[in-house]
C-alpha cells in the first residue's frame, strides 16, 4: 500500500508540471493507452504496394511501420490493431490527383487513410499528409479515425485536406492529438456541391448530432498542435464530445477564421481549453447548439486572448505537463522542433529531438527554465539551471512503481551544468524531480 501511495503521490504531482517535451515517450491525454506496434522488429516501405501491404498485414500480432520517401496514394481503408506507422525524416504520404481543369477528384475523391471501426491500438508519428486541396464535394480526408479506440496521432503535419485534414468519428475513442500542424497551403476551389466556396475546415469530430462511439461521448485531447495559415474552421468542430485543448496554437492568416464550433449533439458536450494561445484568430468560439440540441459547456483556463466560458468544465484527472502559455508561441510553431514532422528517426525506428526539454518551476514567484536531455538516457542525463538561481538542488530518481532509485544533493552553483550518471540503472521508464529550495519539476525518461 506504501508503495502504491507514493506512486500515487508521483502522478498527482505530476499533474499539471511545466514542461517542454518536444518528444514524448507515451501520450498523455485521453489516448494515453495506446502502445501501437510496440517493441515489433520494424519493416520500411517506399512505396503503396508495399504500404498498403504492411497495414494490412495480420502475419504478427504487432507491427511497426517505417514510411520512407514520397509515397502517393489511393484512398485507403484499413482494419488496424496493435500498429505504430513511423515517418523517417522527409516522409510523405500523398493524394493530389485531380483533374485540374473543372476539378472533377479521382483517386476515390483523394482522401489518403482511413481507419475502420474495430481498429484498436494505433500509433501514428512524424508523418506529412498532403492532399489536393479543399472543395466541398463530400470528399475525402487526408486522415479519417472512422472507429479507432486508443489512437494517438504525433508530430504529424496535416495539409490540404478536401473535405477535412483530420476527422474522428464514427466509433472513434480515446485519442490523443499531440504536436500536431494543420495548415492549407493551396487555395480553396470555389463551386463544389456541397455549397461552401472555402471548405478548409480542418478538423470534425462527431459527423452528425447522433454520431458518437460506444460510451456517448469522444474523448479526445488536443495537446501542443498548431493551427497554421490557411485554416478557416473546425479547429475543431465537435458534438458528443469531452475535449481537452491544451497548449495549442491558433495563428491563421484567413480573414473570417473560426478556431472552436461545438454543439452539444444526443450527449451533451464539454471543452476545456488551457494554457492555449488565440494569436490571431477571427472568432475564438461559436455555439452550435441550433443546429446539434443538448447543451455545450466551455472553459478556458490561463488563455491567452480566449473568450468567455460557458458553464464550468472541470480539468481532466489524467497526468499531463503544461508549458507556460506565454511560451506556447515560442514552442509550437518552431519549424526545427515544434509543432509537425519535426522529429529525428533512425532507420531502425528511434525517435529523438535534436532540441532540449525545457521545464519550468512550479515556482510562483519567478520564471525559472530548466533544461534537461535526452530523453532516451544511455549513461548520463544533463541538466542545466540559470546562474542566477541559488540554493540547494536535489535530484531524485524514481521507477514507475513509485520506488526511490536515485538521489542527489548539492548546491546549485554546482549543479548549473551538470551529468547525472545514471548507468547503474535498469533499462525502463523513470519519473525525475528535480527540487530547488522550494520549488520542484518532474519529468520522463526511458533508460534504455
């Protein structure tokens, strides 16, 4: 019971850390279960035989896939259990066939993935989706979760989806969307069917107001994703839904633009949006409730030029970090390690970042950055702390059982540039805090 106090303890703490994670180990968020292909020896495809050949695939009962190079599309529809779909650097999965002269689609209407109800398990990461570009025809989407449970979607650029860039709906549950950019870089083709002119809307979850998965309600949560140039709406549109947005960053160049539309649909719905900077937006929020029923109840938590809540929504009890949000937009948009396929991977499937995690003190009364790397430790872990902190520093370790490994004390002046030899340690997921007098951090590492 100890044991189990303490580890409790741990998450608790870790609640709502400061942090900058620009690669993260596990998701956090509603998608926080999803482990894909795990450990799976991974397999590279260069082309769409040999892509489509590895989703479909049911030879093991785990799979990771390595994307390499440009790989242009049909539209695919796929049963996916217990996959991880990895982008090596510069990787692109692709539909652009149209016929340009009156816009009639092929390619099944060039949409590029979309995932079946009974999918379970999925990790996608580090991957470019390019599509045509928007017009309403009751086209496609670059990525449609039409009933995945367990899906978490990273560092994943989305551009120029016809109907949509990113839609969840359908049976679709339990998804985390983290450090994703979802951008339009063609303009939008006037005169499609469905009677919107500027169809780039990026994001749907929730197809109708009686559209929801199993238990009533999407679970969804946006974590450090960008909305770039070119969006215009659905960022996102929801009904059904419990949606958590999370240091996310709004800053399109479309006059007009509209970030959040909810309506309630059959269940209700509630949004809580935290730590999330509107830059420059049109409209923050508009109610849909016309159109879907039931009652929507939105709250936005230290946001910068958000807009008024309606009802209370609580904060999730999951573990989660946060940045501060006046760092959002130094974080997000960051063309080397934000927001996108910005991630480092070896051809054997390791993700890294070439950019440091930076945590903030849980320190009311200064803004105290700490930097830490890597995030996969070998032998040793670096931390740096500002000259201008004084004190005492210490430094525990513990394992996810919530078990003291490692401890350390010393003054901060020698601690403002220092490795932590941690080699004695058994390969795992750690849990580090870090205490100065009396403000502390904690975050994860993979001891490999």
């Amino acid at each position: 019971m100890k044991k189990l106090i303490t580890f409790l303890s741990l998450v608790l703490f870790f609640n709502n850390v400061t942090a900058q994670n620009y690669c993260m180990t596990q998701p956090e968020g509603f998608g926080a279960a999803a482990t894909g292909g795990g450990n799976a020896t991974p397999v590279t495809v260069t082309n769409y035989t040999a892509f489509k050949n590895a989703l479909t695939s049911t030879t093991a009962a785990n799979s990771v896939i390595l994307v390499s190079g440009v790989i242009d599309c049909l539209y695919t529809t796929v049963l996916l259990n217990n996959k991880t779909i990895i982008g090596l650097p510069g990787a692109r999965l692709r539909n652009t066939q149209i016929t340009v002269g009156d816009f009639v689609t092929s390619a099944q209407n060039s949409g590029i993935l979309n995932i079946k109800p009974g999918s379970n398990n999925v990790i996608i990461r580090n991957l470019i989706f390019e599509g045509p570009g928007a017009y309403d025809v009751d086209g496609r989407d670059n990525l449609t979760a039409d009933g995945c449970t367990n899906l978490w979607v990273d560092h994943c650029e989305f551009q120029d989806g016809m109907d949509g860039n990113f839609d969840n709906k359908g049976l679709s549950d339990n998804i985390t969307i983290s450090w994703c950019k979802f951008t339009y870089l063609k303009p939008a083709i006037a005169g499609g069917s469905g009677g919107s002119n500027d169809h780039r809307f990026s994001d749907l979850i929730g197809s109708g107001a009686t559209d929801f998965p199993s238990d009533g309600h999407y679970s969804i949560t946006f974590q450090n994703c960008y909305w770039a140039n070119g969006c215009k709406e659905r960022m996102p549109r929801a009904r059904n839904g419990e949606i958590h947005i999370l240091n996310c960053y709004y800053n399109t160049n479309v006059t007009g633009s509209l970030a959040i539309g909810l309506g309630g649909g059959a269940n209700n719905l509630t949004c809580y949006v935290e730590n999330t900077n509107f830059a420059n937006i049109s409209s923050v929020y508009r109610n849909y409730n016309s159109t879907d029923g039931g009652t929507v109840a939105i709250q936005f938590s230290g946001c910068l030029n958000g807009t008024a809540n309606v009802g209370t929504v609580s904060a999730p009890t999951y573990p989660y970090t946060v940045i501060p949000v006046n760092d959002v937009a130094t974080y997000i948009p960051n063309i080397s390690c934000g927001a996108g396929a910005t991630l480092n991977v070896t051809s054997a499937g390791v993700l890294s970042t070439s950019c440091p995690n930076v945590m903030g003190l849980s320190d009311l009364n200064n803004d105290i950055k700490i930097t830490h790397y890597p995030t996969f430790v070998e032998n040793e872990m670096n931390i740096e702390i500002p000259a201008t902190i004084s004190g005492e520093a210490k430094i525990t370790v513990f394992s996810i059982s919530g078990i003291k490994v490692f401890s350390q004390i010393e003054s901060v002046s020698s601690f403002q540039k220092t490795k932590i030899n941690l080699s004695e340690l058994s390969s795992g997921i750690y849990l580090v805090n870090l205490q100065i007098n009396q403000s502390s951090t904690t975050w994860k590492i993979i001891k490999k």
